[in-house]
C-alpha cells in the first residue's frame, strides 16, 4: 500500500502496488496534484521502481482522489488503464462530461430548493475541482464477474456502485481478501452522490439504494480483511456493514420524523441535519438527504411534487393536499 497525500478532507488516498513478471499494477494513482505525484515516484523509488514501470493501471472509480494522475501516468509509462464502463466517458471525454454533470448538478440543487446564490458557489467550486484531474483513455473494461490476474492470483471483479456509480471492488476468494476502495472504509461512511443518468432523458439512478444494497452482498462475502481506499484495513467487515446500515437507518428516520409537521425541500432538510457546512459540504449534504428521502420513497413512505421548479417531500400524501 502507497499512501499518496490529497488536497482534499479525506485525507491521504490508498494506492495499491502490485508486481508483476512484466512489470507493476497500481491499483488507482491518486490526484493531479503535485504533491501526489511527488510522492508516488519517492514510494516507487523506495521499492526500487520507477514510473515507467507501471505496466497496468486499474482505477476502481472516477473520482479525482483515485484517478486524477492517471492521464500524466499512462502517457509516461505507456500503461494500459482499466476501469469499470461506466467510467469510460467521464475519463475519456473529461470536458465535456464535465459540463454535462456540472448542468444536472446545478438543476438539481434549484429543484432541492437551494438559493440561487449557494447554487453558483457550488457550481464554481465543483468547476475548480477539474484541476486535480487529467483525461485518460480507458485501454478495457472491468465488469461484474470478470476474472483479473493479479499478483499471481484471481481476482473477481465486484461491481458495486453506490458511492459511485462506476465503483470496482476486486476479491480474492481463497485468501478471503477485498480491495473495498471506497465501498466500505473503516473510520467514515462513504458519501453515496447523486450522480445523472449515463444518458440525459434516463431515469436518475438512486446512488443510495444502490449502495445499501451493495454493502449487504459484500457483508455475505467471505471477508478476512478489506483494504479500502482511505484509511487502515478493515478486519471486522461484517460488524462495520451492520453499523453503517443501522447509521443510514437512523438517518432516514430522522428525515421522515422531519416531515411529520409538512412538506419540505431537500435544501431545508438538509440544515437541520447539517447546519453550517461550507458550500461543497453543503453540496454533499443534499445530496445525502435527496438520497434519504428516495429510500423513504421506494419504502412507499414519502411523496413528492415539483411546484414552481422546487421539489416538495412530505409523508405520505401528496404535498398538493396541504398547500
């Protein structure tokens, strides 16, 4: 494990290297930022390795932390770089995707009720995040179910978004071993971010549901121990599971019993849960809190209705009937 340093609250990121007959895998590279990079070729040098060594780069998700340096890495090295499909567009075409995601971003914060103001904060900081990220052409898929040699030994490719909505897991049955990423870390829940649809005029996915139902399967695996993508390891998946479900559990409920008194805006909600954020935490809040109240809705516990371009939540019945 490399622990390659980040601009960002959560810290360091987990780089994974893996050596090979022909080479090294790493196991996502970290941000474009220059400490970052300094710090890979110092770990790389301290094994004995150097940058163009890297014969194979696999990204578990796209998320800058994880992958941003993965452009600059490929085009020195001359490696093959593997993510699940769903990331192919947002590493290739990273302009464009870009807008399109900064677009469904914008609209969904108006439709969640955030003032106008907030909505252009958000917008020109997710905007700057763009730095720490290089675009990369995908050389082939990871799918669910895939089989990758890693190492000298299989690994089975776990396909488990949530968090994202592109996120690898790889398993190792026999050593009972799990690259989580940032499936499952040890010390904080991951953030489930809404993300659009893979094309504009599809369903939203509800990166949420997605995610809880996800740490379920991988609660069923056979675990010794996970290696997340921030953090220590993780030797008790199965209570660490049970925990973060029963905390999203608590944390819908709290969201429904804010409800009980009328309808609200995932904007509003989200101050009485997260009172003084700043603006990108103020993002993720309501994003969280949008993910919350569409597991109520699956649940058949909530309902909602869009007047004048905010969306209103409210239990039960339709928030027509009280307003």
């Amino acid at each position: 494990m490399l622990t390659i340093p980040t601009p960002f609250p959560v810290g360091p990121v987990n780089v994974y290297l893996v050596k090979e007959d022909d080479g090294l895998t790493l196991i996502d590279v970290g941000p474009r930022f220059e400490p970052a990079q300094e710090a890979l070729q110092e770990q790389l040098a301290r094994r004995g390795y150097r940058l163009s060594d890297v014969r194979r780069i696999i990204l578990t998700h796209v998320h800058s932390d994880h992958c941003g340096l993965a452009g600059m890495l490929a085009e020195e090295s001359g490696a093959e770089v593997y993510s699940h499909p769903a990331n192919f567009s947002l590493l290739a075409d990273y302009a464009a995707e870009r807008e399109r995601w900064l677009a469904f971003y914008a609209a969904l914060m108006q439709e969640a009720g955030m003032p106008a103001d907030q909505v252009v904060q958000v917008d020109r900081l997710r905007r700057g995040m763009s730095r720490y990220m290089t675009p990369v052409r995908p050389t082939g898929p990871l799918k669910e179910g895939d089989t990758l040699p890693l190492g000298g030994e299989e690994w089975r490719v776990l396909h488990t978004p949530g968090h994202s909505g592109g996120l690898i897991c790889l398993y190792q049955p026999q050593r009972q071993l799990l690259i989580s990423s940032d499936h499952l870390l040890r010390d904080v829940s991951s953030n489930p971010i809404v993300e659009p649809p893979e094309q504009d005029g599809r369903e939203r996915p509800r990166r949420l549901a997605e995610y809880l139902s996800q740490l379920q399967r991988v609660a069923e695996l056979p675990v010794e121990l996970a290696l997340p993508g921030h953090g220590l390891f993780i030797s008790d998946v199965r209570d660490l599971v049970a925990r973060r479900l029963a905390f999203h559990e608590e944390r819908a409920r709290r969201v429904a019993n804010l409800l009980q008194n009328g309808a609200r805006t995932a904007y509003d909600l989200s101050l009485h849960l997260f009172p003084h954020p700043d603006p990108v935490n103020r993002f993720l809040a309501v994003s969280e809190v949008i993910g919350h109240l569409e597991v109520l809705e699956l649940r058949g516990e909530v309902v909602s209705v869009v007047e004048n371009g905010v969306r209103l939540w409210q239990i039960g019945t339709s928030p027509d009937d009280g307003l």
